[in-house]
C-alpha cells in the first residue's frame, strides 16, 4: 500500500513542513481540542521560521470533533 492511501491513523498527527516559501501544517488522523496546542504551535513556528504564508492541510484528516461550546 504506498503512503498516500496508507490507512490514517485513529488519533490525530500533526506534521508541519517547509514547501517553497510556504509552511504547510497536515492533520492527520481524528482531530478534537486535544489537538489545538499542537497545531497552533505548528503555526507558530512557521512564523519564527520565517514563512510567508501558512497552509493548514486538512485532506487526510478523517474525523472533526465538534468544537462548540
């Protein structure tokens, strides 16, 4: 099975990597609150980075809590 059609993991991944002047945050995975920390910390170090601009990934993301509250 190559890592495109890999099945997603029951938790979520947050994997922050550098593409061209972008910095791209994927979440992968089963995303509720617990995850937030993570992804803003993934967002803020782009920033120190010094990226110019940020894209937050969501198409392997399998599942979003729902965030009201």
């Amino acid at each position: 099975m190559s890592p495109d059609h890999a099945q997603a993991p029951d938790h979520a991944v947050v994997t922050p990597h550098p593409v061209g002047d972008a910095y791209v945050v994927t979440l992968t995975g089963e995303v509720d609150l617990d995850v937030a920390p993570g992804t803003e910390l993934a967002i803020r170090d782009a920033g120190r980075l010094g990226a110019r601009r940020v894209v937050i990934d969501l198409s392997r993301m399998t599942f979003a809590d729902d965030f009201r509250g």
